[in-house]
C-alpha cells in the first residue's frame, strides 16, 4: 500500500463519533466541570482539581489540530508554493488534519464540553502583531522554509499525543483513536522529512541526533524544544530511578557496542504539556 494511501485509511478510522460514546468521554468530570475548566494549562488556578487531564489533553491536541490544519490550508492556497508534483500530497495532509479537528471537536461537545473558538494563526511567528519580529521568515514563500516548518511543528505533534495518550485513560475506544491519531502525525512527519531530504536537507526519516539542525532564533526555541529537544537521549529508565546502561549493551551476533545516534532514535521522547503550550503560543 502506498504511504499516502495508508495515511489516508488510518486518518479515516477515528473521525467517527462512535469511537467515544457520549456515555463514556470525560464521564468522570461532569458537565459543568468540563465547561469551567480552562484552556491554558499554565492559567489554572492553584486550588483548581486534579481530575481534569483527559479534558486538558483533548482540548491541546485540537489547538494543535487546528494549527497544523491551518498551516496545509494557507500553504496550499499560497500561489506557486507547493510544486504541482507535491500538491495532492499535501492536499491529502491537510484533510487528515481537518479529519481530527472534527473527531476532537465531536468528542468534546459529546461530552458537555464548550469548545472554544479557532484562534487566527499566524505563522511569521508575529502573533498577529506586525510590530513583532518575524520567528519565522518565508514560510508561505519559500517551499524550504514552509517544508521546515512542517517538519518541526509534525515532529512536536508526535510527542505532544506520546505525551497525552498517558493522560486519556476514561475510555478505552477514545484512547486507541487517539493513538491512531498520533501514528497518522508520526507518518506525516516521515513524509515531510522526506520531501526535505529530497531537496538536500541531512534529515533522516525519524528524528536523529544526525539531523541536521534548524535554526532558529532565541524567541522560537520553545518550537525546537517541542520538536526535538531531548530527542538526543541515550538514557532511559526501566523503572523509576533505574537506568537502562544503553553505553554497555552488546549485540551478542558479533559482540559490537549498539552506537548512541541508534540508541537515541529508538525512542520517541514525549513533553510536557507546558513545553507543547510554550510552542503553540508561538503562532496565535
């Protein structure tokens, strides 16, 4: 099966109401917590409760929904930006997005939630101020750039959903929809870093301590920090406190150390929701 074709059917499956009965979303909050509850997760206040996570997960992964849905729409209505050889790709990309913004925005509202209002995205990086400097220069002008962006903000959204699958425990029907959801990200994140590689970019199809660096200026770090920052990790835990000594493993084949960039690039490295926050914040 083609990868655009296998994106295709996994982005379908969980766009149906059925995959989150009313009955079942959210049941634990109750309707008037939900809609009470805030959208910023940095903005609750102190004495606030703590049984809201699957409310706060749903509600970051449609702002993030949305942005990557906005992105693909103004890059495919820029003039000349999108090769036509490429064009149906993104097409394709872009009503995945919209696919989940429509599964999320129906689970919330099944579940007594008020769902708020789109924000404008602006993708300079000026948060809609012209006074502003530009974060992110070119990015509907320059197919480089708009690719670049792509990559980071589906790299971010990969780890955003590893990070909320934790969090979404309240129906088992809405979890493995939303781990579909982040295998489609995953894909779509291959795809892009494909394209980028095509055109000479040192990316690997995964994130890589070997890719090539982004750069950035300092005001746009928290979107690097959401993509790949500890991505590089070559240490992980088997269980809390313990490490794993991945320097000393040894293929028993032929006895040769595992090299570290292997290391790192078998495990995806969630974040924090303040960390996928801090680079949402960066386009509205």
């Amino acid at each position: 099966m083609k990868l655009i074709s296998l994106l295709d059917h996994l982005a379908a499956t969980p766009a149906t109401a059925s995959a989150a009965p009313r009955r079942d979303v959210l049941a634990q909050l109750g309707r008037a917590a939900v809609a009470a509850l805030p959208l910023a997760l940095g903005a609750r206040p102190a004495a606030a409760a703590t049984n809201d996570s699957t409310l706060d997960a749903l509600l970051q992964l449609l702002q993030l929904e949305r942005l990557q849905a906005a992105l693909y729409t103004q890059g495919l209505a820029a003039a000349g930006l999108i090769p036509a050889g490429q064009t149906a790709d993104f097409q394709r990309l872009q009503a995945h997005q919209s696919q989940h913004v429509a599964f999320l925005t129906r689970t919330l509202q099944d579940a007594g939630s008020t769902v708020p209002a789109a924000p404008t995205f602006d993708f300079s990086g000026r948060r809609n101020v012209a006074a502003n400097p530009e974060l992110f220069p070119g990015v509907f002008s320059n197919y480089d750039n708009f690719l670049a962006l792509a990559q980071q903000i589906e790299d971010f959204g990969v780890r955003l959903y590893q990070n909320h699958a934790f969090n979404i425990t309240t129906d088992a029907r809405l979890t493995q929809a939303v781990l579909r959801m982040q295998s489609v990200e995953a894909q779509h994140s291959a795809h892009v870093r494909s394209l980028r590689r095509g055109r000479g970019a040192t990316v690997g199809t995964w994130p890589s301590d070997e890719d090539a660096a982004i750069v950035r200026p300092a005001a746009a770090q928290a979107l690097t920090a959401a993509a790949t920052g500890g991505e590089a990790n070559v240490t992980q835990y088997a269980t809390a406190g313990t490490t794993l000594p991945f320097g000393t493993f040894f293929l028993i084949r032929d006895n040769t150390a595992i090299s570290d960039p292997s290391l790192a690039e078998a495990f995806d490295e969630p974040i924090t929701s303040a960390v996928g926050q801090a680079a949402l914040n960066l386009f509205s």
